[in-house]
C-alpha cells in the first residue's frame, strides 16, 4: 500500500511539473496554440512587409545629396586655455594648414 501511494504521488508531481513547463514556456498563460500561431504569423508579414520599405527608405537616403554648410571656423572651436606643447602653441599636432600658415608669417 505505501509503495502505491509513493507511485501516485510520483505521477502526480511529474503531471504538475510537465503542466508548469509547458506553460513557462509562453510568455502569455491561458493562450492556445492556434493563438500562437496565428500571432507569429502576424508578426512574419509585418516584418516581411517592413523589411522592404526600411530598405527603399535607407537607399533613397543614401542617394540624397548630403551638402555639408561650412561656414568657416567658429570662435568657440578655437578656444586655448593653455597652448599646446609644440611648435607655435596654436596649431593641432595634425593641422597641416595652420602649420604652414605660421611658417610662412
């Protein structure tokens, strides 16, 4: 008799715990497989219908004429609390331009 009632129990925690995984495994509880499949399905043409205009909307960007408006140098680029450690003190250590500029004062 208690070899019966252990089996029973078995059974019935293995039946709980096969119950609790399978709906552990959704997000929602309560939702039937047809509901899945239908919202998954949903979900493949919204994506298989965006892909194509997120595409068509990166090139047409992409071929657009990017006109950049230089207006030359603003007073706030040229900020120096200390001059830099070399050459004159006032040129990047790649400014190229600057450097042959004060050379040629």
């Amino acid at each position: 008799m208690s070899m019966a009632m252990i089996r029973s129990a078995a059974r019935r925690v293995g039946s709980r715990a096969q119950v609790q995984v399978s709906r552990r495994a959704f997000s929602t509880p309560g939702a039937s497989m047809e509901e899945y499949a239908a919202e998954s399905a949903k979900w493949k043409k919204i994506s298989v219908m965006a892909v194509p205009v997120i595409a068509i909307f990166g090139v047409v960007q992409l071929t657009k004429d990017h006109s950049h408006h230089h207006t030359g140098p603003q007073k706030y680029n040229k900020i120096r609390s200390k001059p830099f450690p070399w050459g004159n003190g006032q040129c990047g250590l790649f400014d190229g331009e600057c450097k042959r500029k004060a050379a040629g004062h």
